[in-house]
DNA sequence: TATATAGTAAAACGATCGTTACAAAACCAG
DNA sequence: CTGGTTTTGTAACGATCGTTTTACTATATA
C-alpha cells in the first residue's frame, strides 16, 4: 500500500458534474475542472484517466443521485394518481427555486447529450437508457393509478395503446421542460404544470 | 468595383447549415466548413466576418427556409384539424425518410442552442423566438379547428387555459420529438404521431 | 528505518482551434 | 491599357485544448 487519497472521490465527482451540467462537456475545460474540483491535472488523471472518464463518472453519479431518486416515486409511490402529481410537483418547484445563476438548470443529460450523443454512441446508448427508464417509470405511475381508479365510463377501446400515448405525453412534458429550462424558466414549469393538469384530467377524483 | 464573388451566396450558407446541423457549433471547425462550403477561410471571413458570422447565416437561413415553410401551414391552412395533422405527418414523415447517416436529423436550434444558449444571450433569444413562434402557429391552427368544429359537449369552463394546455402539449412532443430524434428516430416519430392522435381525440370529425 | 506504492506538483507536449496578415490574382470603370 | 477595388490562396499567428512526462512527496507495510 501507499499513500492514501486525501480528497472525498464523491465531492469530486459532484463538483465536476455541475460544472458540465452548466457549461456542457466541450465548454468545460480541464483548468475549470481543476478550479471547480480543487485537483490538479495529475490527480484528476491519476483517479479517472481522461476528461471523459470524469464526465462519465459524472454523469453516472448525475443518474443515481438526481435521476433515480426523482423516479423512486414513480415506482414505489401511492397507488393513485398522487405519485405523478408528486413528481411533477416537485420538479416544477425544484426548476423554480432554481436562481438564473444556479450551476443546475435543465439537465444534465439534455444539456450535454445534444451535443455528444450526435456522433457518439455511448453517449446516445446513455441517454437513450434514461428516456426507457423515465418512460417505464411514468408507465408503472399510470397503471397504478388506472388500476386505483378504474376507467371512468366506457372501457378503453384499447387501453394499452391509450397507455402508449399517456407516457409519451408525460415523458414529452418531462424533456421538453428540461430542454428550454435554461432558455425560458417560467414556460417550463408552466410545461411541468401542463402535465400534472393532464394527470388531474385523466384521473379526477378527490386526491386534488 | 472590382472582382465579383464566384460563389453562390445561399448555396454556402446552405451548406455551412447543414454542417451545423448535422456536427453543431464547436464541432465544426473551420476545416470542416472550408470543406462542406468548397470556399477558403479567406473568402469565408470576407463574406461572413467570422465562424460566428456564418452561423449566425446558417441560423437565419434555417428559420426562413425549414422552419417557416412548415409552419405557414398552421397559420393559413384549412380552417379545420388538418392543418395540424399535415403538420406533424410531414414532420414525422420527413423524419422517417431522413437516412441514419442523413446531415439533416433534429432541429438545428434543437441540437446547437442546447449547447450555445447556456451562456449566450444571442443564441437564448433566437431559440426563444422559435419556441413563442411555434407556440402562436399551433395556437392559431388549435382555434382554427375549434371554430370549425364548436365545443363536442358541455361548454368549457375556461377555454382559454385549455387552449394553452393545449398548445404546450403539441409544443412539448414536437420539441422532444426534435430532441431525440438523433437517439432514437423510431421513438421520435412515435412522439410525432402521439400529437396527431391527440389532435384527433379533441377534434372528432370526417377530416379523419 | 527501509522500501514499495500511490498521490501531487509543475511543466511541457503536440495538436487543433479561430483569426489575421500579406500578397497574388481577377475583374470593373475610366 | 491602366488604376483601383475586390476576391482568393497561402501561411503564419497566438491561444487554448487534452494529454503526457518527469520529478517529488507522503504514507502503509515489512
């Protein structure tokens, strides 16, 4: 054994992921990441071999840390149509208590992906696993709610096409709020505000 | 006057967009345009002033000939839901048609501005005027369709806050459709015709 | 304490970037 | 044909990029 590491990996990591989610992965260059991180280049190198190691470590810890605990809800949530309300609830009060000058405005993903996931496959491989992991969880939501609240009058002529088209809406919501959050704010809570509205349509009853 | 240019203004700029388009802002050097444009940085920066300069060019061009011809449809179409079903059917069949290895795949503003309006005001009020420009366009065609065909039922209790929720949910799946059209194209058509299956449920009709 | 291992610091690397300078070539007006 | 103006070709510029190298320091183990 050696020396032993005298920086928390996790802080590390954390400090290089907001910088890329604010600046994106190009414009973030290897003297912010020392400025934001506290390392040198060769402690930088030595942990996570390249720029793009970090920004992988990055964007891995973006998903466990941000992504998945939004899901959570979607998941294991209530059985009614509160578990969709709760999520775009609080991502509509998360974007809002957002300062113009916050280093997390929109997503990471989002934010980095349109540029990277063009001509790279792993980053496209990446981003296309978190819209199937969104679009699952929005799908597990919405038949826990229809299974709370069957369906109001008529059964659905096809309900899972009927589903299809529900988790579109909501996943479509979701992104494109997050894709003009740093252009305009106030549209894309109003987009978050527009889908848990949807929600309430869909599934009226007394838990609003 | 002395000698005149040999090239053709709006062939460059086409093909300067395209490159964009298709590699985004940072990505495409000046290497890579002298290439796509067949002119040298000479002439680029006589004509164009700087990188910037041709982008902002490639910009315009893309708004005047991609972006407005598909909306003219939404604002002097038919006065029913057809307006807005030729819409995201062309779209979606222009989507479809596009080849994997296509320059032409999203939207320009879509895949650039992710990357430019993080910290350029410019860039943030070109993207913006697109967005409240798509907004008003489907606005127009969703009162359209509305006037053709008058309230199915019961009269609205506020037709005007549905007519907004209405208009961000098309905004919304036709932005995300855009985004992750260079993902995954099959989903992006999916979103596409989810916006076409919506207008039909709120405008029941012959048109269909 | 000796030694091997691992973290840190500093500097320089080669490549590429957008931009500019300079001069030759091409053309219109007189 | 000539003067003046504009376009184009070539080359170099300075800056910045991510990466690598080299040397040095610190610490756990034996």
């Amino acid at each position: 054994m050696g020396r032993l590491q005298t920086f928390d990996h996790g802080v590390v990591v954390q400090a290089a992921r907001d910088l890329f989610w604010n600046k994106g992965y190009d414009a973030a260059s290897l003297a912010d990441l020392e400025a934001a991180t506290g390392l040198g280049r060769s402690s930088l190198y030595h942990a996570f071999g390249s720029k793009r190691g970090l920004f992988d470590a990055a964007v891995t810890d973006y998903l466990e840390t941000i992504i998945r605990p939004r899901l959570s809800g979607l998941r294991s949530g209530a059985t009614d149509a509160s578990a969709l309300l709760d999520y775009f609830g609080s991502l509509a009060r998360a974007t809002a208590a957002q300062a113009s000058d916050s280093v997390q405005i929109g997503c990471l993903l989002v934010n980095c992906a349109a540029g990277l996931a063009a001509h790279d496959d792993p980053s496209r491989a990446v981003v296309e696993g978190y819209r199937i992991e969104l679009s699952a969880a929005l799908r597990h939501a919405l038949v826990s709610a229809s299974v709370a609240a069957p369906a109001a009058a008529a059964a659905p002529i096809d309900a899972n096409a009927v589903l299809d088209e529900r988790v579109r809406t909501l996943a479509s919501l979701s992104m494109s709020a997050m894709l003009i959050a740093r252009v305009n704010r106030t549209e894309a809570i109003a987009l978050l505000n527009t889908a848990s509205n949807q929600v309430r349509v869909w599934f009226p009853g007394p838990t609003h």
